[in-house]
C-alpha cells in the first residue's frame, strides 16, 4: 500500500513535443532535457515513430515509404501499433519511476499528418488512441511553429546529400496543412498545449520554451522553490 502511494505522488511528468518538417523539435527537447537535469529531475529522452525495439523496426517501415504504398487509415495503424508498445515499455514506466519524459512526436502528430494532412477520419483516430494510450495525455505539449519554407529548408540542410524521407518528400501544400493542423491543436487545447515561435536562434527559442514550461509545470511542482529561471 505504502509503496504504491508513494510512487503515486512521485509520478514524472509526460511533455511532447510536435511540429512540422525542420522545426527544431531534437534540438529542443535535448536543450530542455539538460536544463531539468541540471535542476536535478531525471528525464528520459525518447522519440516517435520509435523508441522501443519494436517500435523501431516499425519507424524503419513507415519512413522507408512502405506506409505511402497502404493509404494513410492503414498507416495510421502502424503508428498506432508503434505508439502502444512506446508506450507500454518505455513512457509508462518510466513516469512511473517519476522520470520526466520528453517525447518527440506523439499522437498530435497522428492527428496533423494521417487525420489532418492524410484526411483520415478523426473517429476511427479517436479510437485507435482509446486502445493504444487509454487515459494517458501530456502533461504539456510544446508545438513549435514556423513557416513552411524556413522548415523545408532546414530539413533540407540537415540531410545533406541524402534522399528525404517518406514525409519529407509531400508538396508544400501537406507542410502547410501540417501547420495548420498543428495550429488548430494549439487553439483548441490550450490547457495542454503551448505554441512557440520556432524561428531564430536555438537559444533563443530554447527561452521560449523554458518559460512556457517553468509556467505550466514548475510552479505548482514541489522542488518549484529551488528552481531559479
Ligand atoms: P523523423 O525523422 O523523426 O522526422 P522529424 O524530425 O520531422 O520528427 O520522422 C518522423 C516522421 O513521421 C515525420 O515526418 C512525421 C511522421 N509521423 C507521422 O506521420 N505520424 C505519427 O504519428 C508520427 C509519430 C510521426
């Protein structure tokens, strides 16, 4: 009983992040995740599609393309499946064990690029997060913004010579709705949502990030007082 109280109350704290092509989202969530380990609370870092063994061979078959070849409702489902085991063995957990879990992508992103950009029904999504998440929502959900030309850009930079990916590689026309979905999202769910102007220097929006965090989560957290801005 005891043990099972206490690890109640030290539960971690569940914080996505989401946006487009290009938007900065690794080198944000890494930015923040040495910022809180410096506060001294533990994190995970962890990604999507991914971040479980299995859920990873599941990334290397939707970015290699093969998802396209399906449609996006069955798509969807390898998503999904990705999310349920991502889920079950890593974020679970660890939110247990009190971790701060700082996850890149989650089911927003289900929602902008299969239901929205994909044209997916939202009901058959809907259903497929009540089996693959259940009762589990972020805590906070960090949507960085930017336009659709500084992201394809970016994303263009990073990979070099390299083919874009199965996403990378839609017509500006997906990136926008991409943005417009993510925008949505934002408006619709303030309580969970933040969204940042992810234009200008990483530091810059590194700042950004931190207040909408320190506002939302480290006020009202018990170690709130030995945490300095
Ligand atoms: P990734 O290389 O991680 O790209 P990014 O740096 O943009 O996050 O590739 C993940 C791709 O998968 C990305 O294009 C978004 C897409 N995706 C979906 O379409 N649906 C989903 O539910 C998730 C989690 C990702």
């Amino acid at each position: 009983m005891m043990a099972a109280s206490l690890a109640t109350s030290a539960r971690g704290r569940f914080i996505t992040f989401e946006g487009g092509e290009g938007a900065g989202k690794s080198t944000q969530i890494k930015l923040l995740a040495e910022r809180l380990d410096a506060t001294g609370l533990r994190t995970v870092v962890t990604r999507e599609p991914g971040g479980s063994p299995g859920a990873e061979i599941m990334r290397h078959l939707v970015l290699s393309g093969m998802g396209k070849l399906l449609g996006s409702a069955t798509e969807s489902l390898l998503f999904a499946a990705a999310r349920a085991d991502h889920v079950k063995l890593v974020i679970e957990p660890a939110l247990e064990r009190g971790m701060w879990v700082l996850c890149d992508r989650f089911a927003d992103s289900t929602r902008a690029y299969q239901g929205y950009a994909g044209e997916v029904d939202p009901k058959f999504l809907d259903a497929l997060e009540r089996v693959t998440i259940g009762n589990l929502k972020p805590d906070l959900t960090i949507i960085l913004d930017l336009p659709i030309e500084t992201g394809m850009r970016r994303a263009a930079e990073r990979r070099g010579k390299g083919p874009p990916d199965r996403f990378e590689d839609e017509a500006a026309g997906f990136h926008q709705k991409l943005r417009d979905a993510f925008r949505q999202i934002a408006e619709r769910e303030p309580d969970r949502c933040v969204l940042i102007d992810a234009e200008g220097e990483p530091a810059i929006v590194a700042g950004r990030v931190w207040t909408a965090l320190r506002d939302r989560l480290l006020t009202q957290a018990p170690a709130a007082e030995a945490i300095s801005a």
